[in-house]
C-alpha cells in the first residue's frame, strides 16, 4: 500500500459509502424532514418573531441555528453510526484487506455523513427563511456554514460510538447520548455565567460547536476556550475512530 493509492481509495470508497446512504430512505427522509418540523413547531410564534435579541435579528433566528446545529449533529453521528451494522456483518474486516488505510475509511465515512448534514441544514434554514426567521444576510451564510462543519465532528463521534456500542439499539443510545450533550453544553438553551452548569457546559463536546454557529447573531465574536473546545474533541474523536477500525479489524 503506498501513500499514493489513499485518494483513490478514498474516492472510491466515498463514491460506494454516497450511495448506500442515499438508498436508505428512512435515514434521508428523517434528515430532512425532522430538523425542519421541530423548529417549525417550536420556534416560530409569534412572540419569537417579535423579540429581537440584536440588530436585525430575532429570537426565531436564533432557534433556527441551535435546531440546525442540532440536525447537522444527529444525522452525521446516525450516519458515522452505521458502522455498528457493517461491523456485525463482517465488512470492516474485508475493507482491512483492502488498500484502504484506517485514517482513509474514517475519512470517507465522516465526508459521506457530511454531505447528508449539509442536506439538512440547507433544508432547515430554507424553512427558517419562509417562517419569520429574520438576521443579517451574512449571518445567514456565516451560520449556515457553522452549522455544517459540526457535522465532521459527530460523523467522527458517531463512527467511534459505533464501534463501542453493542450493535442493537445503537442509535437509540445514541440519541439519548446527543440529546444529553446538547443540553448539558448550552446548545438550546445558554447557561448563565458564574454558574456551575456554566463551567461544566464548557467541557462538553456540543459547547464549542454552539457558540461557533451563533457567533455570527452576536458580532461574529467567539471565545478561545470554544475553539480549543472544538479543535480538542474532533481530534479526540477522529483519532478514536481510526484506532478502533484499526484494533477490531487486527484480527484479519
């Protein structure tokens, strides 16, 4: 295997991996639909609309990002889960004898489940604008791309969940997994400063990523600690994921 071969491997496998998830028509229609019907439901009353939180800017908006940030990391780490289903049925083992090096297939699956995070974020932000949802134009891009790149981190936390996780209900633990980790770092609702929820949100893999996604609302202001936040835990992630594809596969 030489360095060389990696991208068309890669390419290759991405290409397979696009179009295996794209037949799954259950785990499409639920990133798409679910992101846009929650905020849908929760986030446009008429009370949202009217209470601007800065400039040209109303809560609604801010809603909008949380459930988009929201979306983008349950479908990324749904899809970076479907590990859990290849590993029962003996496919990691026969990629180990491929060219494919570990880091390659963590990178090919965190790219595939992006793509669907971007899917969803477009389709949830599209519903935003035609439901009051009101914030500066660049705002609108700045966020929406935010949104995204939080995406590669749990397509990262959920190949690695996949593989520590027993492989029935893996994603129902997942969705009890993420929905504690968006409340517990602030992703719906902020913590206050000086508060111990506060100090402990920091730490949260989700807190960085929020911040990132509404920095734009506020200025485009972020803090330090939420990019060493984020930095810390998608390495954390992505090199465990590329470990275990390493260690459960050493027995081919």
């Amino acid at each position: 295997m030489t360095a060389v071969s990696q991208p068309v491997a890669i390419r290759a496998y991405l290409r397979l991996e696009l179009r295996r998830m794209l037949r799954d028509r259950r785990t499409v229609l639920f990133s798409l639909l679910v992101p846009p019907a929650v905020f849908l439901w929760a986030g446009t009353s008429a009370e949202n609309r009217a209470t601007e939180i800065a400039p040209g800017t109303n809560l609604t908006a801010s809603l909008l990002v949380s459930v988009a940030l929201y979306g983008a990391l349950l479908t990324a780490t749904s899809g970076g889960a479907g590990v859990a289903v290849e590993r029962a049925q003996g496919w990691t083992r026969q990629l180990r004898l491929t060219p494919l090096a570990p880091w390659a297939y963590v990178q090919a699956k965190v790219l595939a489940s992006m793509v669907l995070g971007a899917g969803s974020v477009l389709v949830t932000f599209a519903a935003g604008a035609f439901a009051g949802a009101r914030m500066p134009v660049s705002a609108w891009v700045l966020c929406a791309l935010a949104a995204w790149a939080g995406s590669l981190v749990f397509a990262a936390f959920g190949l690695l969940m996949g593989y520590l996780l027993p492989t029935d209900g893996v994603l129902k633990y997942l969705n009890l997994i993420l929905t504690a980790l968006a409340f517990a770092g602030g992703l719906f609702l902020p913590f206050s400063d000086g508060t111990p929820m506060a100090a402990l949100s920091r730490v949260m893999p989700t807190f960085g990523l929020a911040e990132l996604a509404r920095a734009p609302l506020g200025g485009g202001s972020l803090e330090v600690v939420a990019v060493v936040n984020i930095v810390a835990w998608a390495a954390i992630f992505l090199a465990g994921a590329a470990w275990r594809f390493r260690t459960d596969t050493a027995r081919v």
